[in-house]
C-alpha cells in the first residue's frame, strides 16, 4: 500500500467516527477515503474501535431490562452473591446470560453505586462505572453475565462501592467463573 | 436481471489480481472491464479494492455491519453492471463513481422498501465477498483491559462518545470541560487504545 501524501489526521478520523464532524467535513474525509486505500486501512481501525464499544452491553441491567430480555426469549439463569463470597459458578450451556445477583446489601439510602471489575491474580482493572443501576427494594445489583465474557479473565473481583449521605460502604464479591 | 446475474457470475470467480506484480489505476480496471480485456480479474481487483470502503461508509451511515455487507454487495454489483455496459464516463474517477452510488444505495437502503428490492438482486450473490482490508475484529476482552489502562477521564469520555453515542457537547457539560478538551483527551484515548489492542493482537501470534 502506497504512502498517502494528503494522509486524513488521526483526530479527523476519530472525530469522524465519533459522529462529531460537520456534513460538509464528513464529506470529504469520504471523498478522500474512498480514493486512498491507505486512508481507508487507518480510518477502519478506528472504526473498529467505535463499533467495538458500541457493541458494548453494559455489564449491569435492571429487573426491567432482565424481563424485557426474558420476554424476547433470552434464557436467563440467576445465582446469588452475597458481600465477601469466594465461589465457583458456571455458565451453563443453555444460558444467554447468567446474571450475578449481587445481595445482601442495604441500598435504602443510597445516593448511586459505583461498580468495579478486576482480575484477583493479576489486580488488573477491567471495568469500572461510575453510577450503576441498583435494585433498592431488593437490595441488589444485577451483574449479566454473557458467554463472550468468557475471554476475561477466570477470577474477577466485583467491587460495589455504595455512596450515602453518610459516606461510603463497600462490598466486594469473588466470581470464578467458568464455561461449559 | 440478466446482466446483474453475468455480474454475480463474475465476482465468485475467486481473486485474480494478485498476478498482476503493478498495482494498476482504477481507470484501467474500469477500461479492462468495458472492453472486456481481461475483465474477470479487473473486476476482481476492483471489487478487492473498494468492498473496504464501501463496508466502511456503510458501517458509518446505516450503522449496522449486516446493512453495511449488503451495501458492499449492492454497490459493487451496480458498480460492475455500470462499468461492463460502459456507463462510468470517467473512470479516472472510479473512487467518486464508488462513493456515489454507496451514498444513493444507502440512502435507499434506510427505507425498507429499498432494502427489500436490494435483496432480489443480492439473490444473485451467493458467495459473500471477502472482508479483507477490514480491520480484524477486536476480541473483547484485550478491550477491557486496554480500557482499563486508559486514565479514568480519558475511559469516560470513550464510553459516553462511543457506547452511549453522546455528543460532544454533552460530554463536555457532564465532565465540566470544553467539547475541544473533551476532543482532544479522544483523540489520544483512541490512539492509546488501538496501540494496546495492537500490542495484545502481537503478543497473541
């Protein structure tokens, strides 16, 4: 692949891709991409990126949105955590999600709940969110499990940190999860 | 029908073009084509030259990858029709051909109806049309942990730019900074991204 003399910039193609380009600029970074193979092999990287992330199912759902999914047929399983657990659990064949029913929580005054995901072994930080969905008449937060998670690692470390008026309480809970 | 099935004949004779050792002009893929000189592995080389580009507009504009592979098939195969009857005046600029008639198809393709008629003439295509050029798909959890390198500011304005598809000036009022600030933490968040996801894509081969 040739070198492009006019190569579209990186922040270009990222705003682009970011829908944060006026029609007119938009336009001509597709003038230009569909001339340039060079162009059109970088602009599809960040393309990939984009589409990546927007494929992206948040990691916690609400009762409402598991029922929803229920009713399109979803095969759903549910196992109950509670604060401090360390167990095993498998993600059955069946399933399409596999929801982490993350309990034993007082949530009645809380204000939000920030979530966290790390790998125990390694202390790697893979996920974190800063304001959840939580159930507060249950006292829960519902973590869905897909099969495509089965590329994290073994051991994950669900860390809830729950923000009251008061301060702040946290609960922690050790998945290792397996596929069958 | 009968030339658009000549067409589909056509694109699932397999990929020719790699015993050309010179990369050649579009305009003489687009020549070779109309005159018949060779046209099978012309119209090869140009399908392999611009399926990328077209997936990438469709991708951009219908924002869906399945509209975005039908987009490929539709255009290229109006493209090939075009250019076997003749009809690209200037085939200089094939590239603008290209782009014209990815941007009508898709355009007809947001309404269901047009899709609808595009699926009869994709009845003619049997053989999906290879991918390459396309960036490889991302596995999921070399993402995570790239995310998770990304400074805590930089992870939120991807999420809220990419996933949630805010726009930028409300990721700028959330975050309490200007939209260029917000541009330019994405900018290098993205680029952070890609060389994490590269180096964990090397690590892996």
């Amino acid at each position: 692949m040739s070198p492009c003399p006019n190569q579209v910039a990186w922040s270009i193609l990222v705003d682009y891709w970011a829908d944060d380009l006026p029609d007119a600029e938009a336009e001509a970074v597709e003038a230009h991409v569909f001339g340039c193979a060079t162009c059109a092999a970088e602009s599809a990287r960040v393309a990939a990126i984009g589409q990546t992330l927007r494929g992206l199912r948040s990691p916690v759902v609400t009762r409402e949105a598991l029922a929803t999914l229920a009713a399109q047929g979803k095969r759903i399983f549910e196992d109950a955590f509670v604060p401090g657990d360390r167990r095993e659990i498998l993600f059955p064949a069946d399933a399409d999600l596999l929801i982490f029913r993350l309990s034993g929580l007082d949530l009645a005054g809380a204000e939000h709940v920030s979530f966290s995901l790390r790998s125990e072994s390694k202390g790697e930080l893979l996920v974190e969110i800063d304001r959840v969905p939580f159930e507060r008449g249950e006292g829960s937060v519902l973590l869905a499990c897909e099969r495509h998670y089965a590329s994290l690692p073994p051991d994950i470390v669900a860390e809830l940190h729950i923000h009251e008026p008061a301060g702040e309480r946290v609960a922690t809970y050790t998945i290792l999860h397996r596929f069958a | 029908m009968a030339s658009a099935a000549a067409a589909a004949l056509t694109l699932r004779t397999g990929v020719l073009a790699c015993r050309w050792m010179e990369p050649i002009a579009d305009a003489e893929l687009v020549r070779r084509i109309s005159s018949g000189e060779d046209a099978a592995a012309a119209e090869s080389e140009l399908c392999r030259r611009f399926a990328p580009r077209v997936f990438l507009y469709g991708l951009k504009h219908l924002r869906d990858e399945d509209l975005a592979r039908d987009l490929v098939q539709t255009v290229l195969l109006s493209v090939l029709v075009a250019a076997r009857a003749g009809r690209i005046v200037d085939p200089s600029r094939a590239d603008r051909y290209m782009l014209g008639a990815s941007r009508n198809l898709a355009a007809r393709m947001r309404d269901r109806e047009a899709r609808s008629a595009g699926d009869e003439a994709l009845a003619d295509l049997p053989a999906p049309l290879p991918d390459d050029g396309v960036a490889d798909p991302i596995e999921l959890g070399a993402l995570f942990r790239c995310l998770g390198r990304l400074e805590e500011r930089a992870r939120h304005i991807v999420m809220l730019s990419f996933q949630q598809r805010k726009p930028t000036d409300e990721v700028a009022a959330r975050l309490a900074l200007t939209p260029g600030n917000v541009r330019v933490i994405r900018h290098r968040a993205i680029a952070a991204l890609r060389r994490c996801l590269d180096a964990a894509s090397e690590a892996l081969t």
